[in-house]
C-alpha cells in the first residue's frame, strides 16, 4: 500500500464507516492523545519506566498506526498529498543537511 492509497482508504471509511471528519482542531487534539499514548508505551518499553498492567498488552505497531491514521485524516481535511509533501520533505533534508550529519562529531 503506498501512502497516497492509505490517504484515500482512510478518506472512504470515514465517508462511509465513520461518517463524516471530526473538524481539524478536535482531529489535532487527538492527533496529540495519539502520539501520547505511543509515547507511553515506548517509554515503558525503551526507557527506564515500568509497565503498568493495562499497558502490557499495547502493541507498538497499532499505536503508531493511530497516529498515522489521524494525520492522513489531517491531511485530507487539509488537502495536502502525504506522498508529495515528503517527496519534498527528503529533497529539502538531502539538500539542507547533505553534510550537516556527516560533519557531526557526536554522530561518529
């Protein structure tokens, strides 16, 4: 699945399954709910804290799948090409940071 075709699949279940896009300013708010509950969990699993009983059965793929749900329905409400925006996404890294990671002595 290419990221143009999830834009549009998500686009159709919410017309159809979810019946219409919550407006842009909810949609961010639970963009922010989604990325804390990833949050949570890398956490708890690449960081120093525990987890707690009802984190143990998170599983990491599905929650960064909510954020990328959530921002493509962003995107679609906005009008923005997810598969555009980061094809100029890496042209601008490749030309602004093209030795900026290479020179850096705390990267060797």
């Amino acid at each position: 699945m290419t990221i143009r075709t999830a834009q549009q699949q998500v686009d159709e279940w919410i017309r159809t399954v979810g019946v219409r896009y919550f407006n842009e300013l909810t949609n961010l708010g639970i963009l922010m709910e989604e990325v804390g509950e990833l949050s949570r969990i890398m956490v708890r699993k690449y960081g120093e804290q525990s987890f707690k009983e009802s984190d143990k059965h998170k599983d990491l793929g599905d929650e960064m799948a909510d954020v990328l749900w959530v921002l493509m329905c962003l995107a679609n409400q906005t009008g923005i090409d997810l598969t555009d925006a980061l094809q100029k996404n890496f042209e601008k890294k490749n030309i602004r940071d093209a030795n900026r990671h290479k020179e850096n002595e705390k990267l060797q």
